[in-house]
C-alpha cells in the first residue's frame, strides 16, 4: 500500500509499475482529492494525534454561529490567548499572545473565557477512542496523544493507516472537530508530521525523515527551547543539518549528555517506546489580573485558590508533587519563578500554599505584578503522597481536604468555601 484514500479508505500502489489511473490526483475508487501517498504508508505504526485548535472548536461546534468568524479563547483585557481558531490565526494571534495585542490584531474576533470542564469533557471522549484502538496510548496533554498501532492489522483488519484515518472520520463525526495525524516510525517524528498539514491533515515521515529535517531550525528539536536554541545558534549549529553533520564526541563534550540526544534526534532516531504509564511531570493554575498587583495580602488571597485548584487535580489524580513551583510575570511581561523542595510529595492546598507564600512573600516587595501561578512537579503516585510517614498535620490537612472534595462533589463546588477564599 502506498497511497489510502482518507474518504472511502481506498489503498492502492503508486510504484511507477502501477496503472495509470492509481497514479491521478483523484482516488479512483471514489474521486476524492484527500489522498495519503507515501513509499513507506503500509509499514509505520507509531502516530501523534494532535485536535485541531481545540478548546475554539469546541466553542465553535457549541456555537454554530461562530463558525465562520474569528475567535479567542482566553483571558480577559490584561489575559493571554489560550487559544485561538484558524481564521484568528491568519491576522497573526498566537497563544499565550497578550489579549490586548491579539485583539489589536483582529478586533473583529470573538472573545471567549475558557471552559475547562467542558474540555476535558470532551478529551476524555476521544482519549477512549483511541484506547480501543490499542492500549499504548500516551497522553501528551488533553488534546493530544501518541499512539502505537504495532501489531493491530488483525485487530482492525487494517493497516495503522487505515485505521487512523478511520479514526480522524469518526472523531469528526462523534464529537463534531476535527484531528490531524502525523504517521511514522517513532514519537519524535509523528509529532512534527502531525503539524505538517494542520488542520484535518493527514501527514507521513518515513526514511527521508534526515533529509527532511536538514534545514529545520534547531529549535524544532524536543526540549530546545528558546534559550537552548540560541545557545545552539551562538556555537554555530542554526540547522538541524548541522548537528547532524557534528560527531556526537563533541556534541556531548559540549552538551553532556543532552548532546549525543541532539545527534541522535538530528537524525531521525528516538527510541522511546509509547508509554501510556508515563507519569505526568507537572501540574500548575495560574492567572492574570484585570489591574496590576502590588499588595502582597491581595496575591496571598489570589493565590489560594490557585493552590485548591492544583491540590484538588492533584487528588483526583492519584498524585503528588516533592517540588513547588511559584510563577509570577511583571508588569513588563518577564517572568520570575522560584522553587522550594519539601521533605514530602504532598498533594493537599495547605502545603502548597504555605510554600508559595513563603518564596512570594521576599518577590512582593511593592513591584507591579500582572500574574500569579502555582504548580508542583517531580510527581509520585498517591500511595506515598500521603505525608502519614513524614507530617502529621500534612495527615491531618489530607483527610480535611478530602472531606471538603466530598461534599463539594455531592452539593456543589460552593458548598464548603474557606475563609480566605471569603475574604478574597
């Protein structure tokens, strides 16, 4: 099989021995222009399924009305793009883009706070839908996964690219957006050629995959981000080619161990497996006020409900985290962090806030600030995220906090409110 027809799954061969006809720009089967053409179509299993701008269309697919028009999801005046639809795109918006200059560069758009219950509503109907496929599924975050579809030609009665694009008709038919798919021979490269033919694309990376990524830059590169990238840039590596063209002895006398990585990437080769046991690295809440902040009691009261939001997460998922993370941006937009290290994961608002408080407390000394945020990171299971062994009154905090989860879950999130949140 080297090409498939993403309408009547029609396969054929396009070898330069085929018929005519199975060489047209039109399925033959169907006439249909959406037509998949790759060598290697009918031997790559691991793919990257990646929803198209999926918070807005979702809102779209709620709003009909909307369909047609440009639309932003996100924070209000002094917020960010969460983010944002194609035809917003166009004018140049981006997420995590301040509001005020996405709206300066398409005023016409539809502004609208997200809604992350819906979301993730809507994230665990697909993420089934992917499970019944194959149980190697790795979540990457609510609107994007890995799959590895090794072995399931039986299953299906399919070949992987098959069955994914019987998949991206039926998420665009059940739950009413659309996917794109990137199809190849490891995680790194499906996640680039998921991005290749956005929206609704269907994109494949096979053995080309070095020449392919030669005259990328740098930056296209898992965990080269920003700063790396212009490290990289300043050593005169400002294409993927040239890292490749390195010997990875320098490259790891340069970089240490996350240089002989970069070789290895720069040739196409990633070797980890599709885990779907993977465990979560952080988890985090943060916003964006209407008027700059000064007043280190007014953070303190915006702050707690940001660790209940992360604490309560934290417990509905089975984790807790050893490290707290506080994240504050200035009014000039950069961005100060500070970590503390506890002696216990812990997963109750109790800790979480009294650590933040303590490395917000020196930041808050009359500066403007425009955003806080909290999270945790290195994540432990549940089981010893307890604090029975190390903390009594973390115990204790636990067991309260789980009670309030309780009677919020039966009567309501306004049913047992602390006496800050009160305040606030």
């Amino acid at each position: 099989m080297k090409a498939l027809c993403r309408d009547c799954y029609w396969t054929g061969d396009e070898s330069p021995a085929a018929r005519p006809v199975d060489r047209s720009p039109t399925c033959p089967a169907c006439g249909s222009r959406r037509l998949v053409r790759h060598d290697e179509l009918g031997a790559l299993a691991i793919a990257h399924i990646d929803c198209d701008a999926f918070y807005a269309s979702v809102e779209k697919r709620d709003r009909p009305e909307l369909r047609d028009t440009p639309l932003i999801v996100g924070g209000g005046v002094r917020g960010v793009v969460t983010t944002s639809c194609y035809i917003a795109r166009m004018s140049g918006v981006r997420s995590a883009m301040p509001m005020f200059q996405a709206r300066k560069l398409c005023p016409e758009a539809t502004v609208l706070k997200p809604d992350f219950a819906k979301y993730r509503a809507e994230s665990r109907r697909i993420m089934e839908k992917l499970r019944r496929l194959t149980p190697l599924v790795q979540t990457l975050s609510l609107d994007e996964a890995w799959l590895d579809l090794s072995g399931t030609e039986r299953l299906h009665v399919a070949p992987p690219a098959v069955t994914l694009a019987r998949l991206q008709a039926e998420i665009e038919r059940d739950v009413g957006i659309t996917v794109s798919v990137g199809l190849a021979a490891n995680k790194f490269l499906a996640k680039i050629a998921s991005d290749l033919d956005k929206p609704r694309g269907f994109a494949v990376i096979g053995s080309e995959a070095e020449v392919f990524l030669a005259s990328r830059p740098v930056a296209i590169l898992p965990g080269v981000g920003p700063a790396f990238a212009r490290t990289l840039e300043s050593d005169g590596y400002r294409q993927v080619g040239e890292l490749a063209a390195e010997s990875p002895k320098r490259l790891a006398d340069r970089y240490g161990a996350n240089g002989f990585r970069l070789h290895q990437l720069a040739h196409g080769r990633d070797t980890r497996p599709v885990n779907p046991g993977e465990a979560r690295k952080s988890l985090s809440s943060e916003t964006t006020f209407e008027e700059d902040i000064r007043s280190v009691s007014r953070l303190e009261d915006i702050l707690w409900p940001l660790c209940e939001k992360v604490a309560q997460q934290a417990r509905a998922e089975g984790i807790g985290g050893r490290v707290v993370t506080l994240k504050l941006r200035q009014a000039d937009f950069r961005i100060v962090t500070r970590r503390r290290t506890l002696p216990f994961p812990t997963q109750t608002a109790r800790t979480l806030f009294a650590a933040a408080r303590e490395m917000l407390r020196p930041e808050a000394d009359g500066r403007p600030w425009r955003l806080v945020g909290v999270g945790i990171s290195d994540i432990v299971e549940s089981n010893v995220a307890s604090g029975d062994l190390f903390d009594e009154g973390e115990s204790r905090a636990l067991s309260g906090e789980r009670a309030v989860d309780a009677l919020r879950a039966r009567f309501g999130s306004a049913a047992v409110v602390a006496g800050r949140a009160l305040k606030r």
